[in-house]
C-alpha cells in the first residue's frame, strides 16, 4: 500500500497516512464542499422567493421546487460522505465536521 508523509500543523511533526485514506479525505472534502455550495444556492433562491409578488404563484412554486430538489440533493451528499467517513458527524444542517 502506497503512503505519502503528511506535515500535521498542530505540532509540526510528520504522519504518515496510506494513500488510500488521502483519497478518502480528498473525496469528503470535495463533497463537503457541494454541501456547502448547495446550502447557499437554497439561501440565494429564498432570497428571490423572499421578493417574488405574493401572486405570483407559477415561479413561487418552482422556486420551492427548485429548493426542495436542493434538500434532497444535500441529503444524498450526506449520506455519501457517512459511507466514505462514518465517522463523519453533522453539526447542524449546514455543516459538516469530519473527524
């Protein structure tokens, strides 16, 4: 198995972790990242629902579409990251802490 040494910051000393376990990190990192992206696209479309005319009921409803496409789509990405890092633990339901 492959390993690359790591300078941890914490202490400045030298981990060396299987390249493997660096693939995994990578990957969760990137879908943290989605995460993230996903949570502010659901906040920047609120803000449009926020001041779309109240009778204005086609958009309004593809908005709340669009959002709740957006919560299913977070959900899925959680749950990839719980299969690569079951340690990984939400905090809340816009951050994501990996251990």
């Amino acid at each position: 198995m492959k390993t690359k040494l790591i300078l941890k910051e914490d202490d400045n000393q030298v981990e060396e972790i299987p390249e493997e376990k660096l693939v995994e990190l990578n990957i969760t990192s990137f879908v943290t990242d989605l995460i993230k992206n996903k949570w502010e696209q659901v906040d920047n479309i609120n803000g449009i629902l926020v001041t779309t005319p109240k009778d204005n009921f086609e958009l309004i409803d593809t908005l709340k579409s669009i959002i709740d496409d957006e919560y299913v789509h977070i959900g899925q990405l959680e749950k990839i990251i719980q299969g690569i890092n079951p340690e990984a633990v939400a905090l809340d339901s816009e951050d994501v802490e990996i251990k």
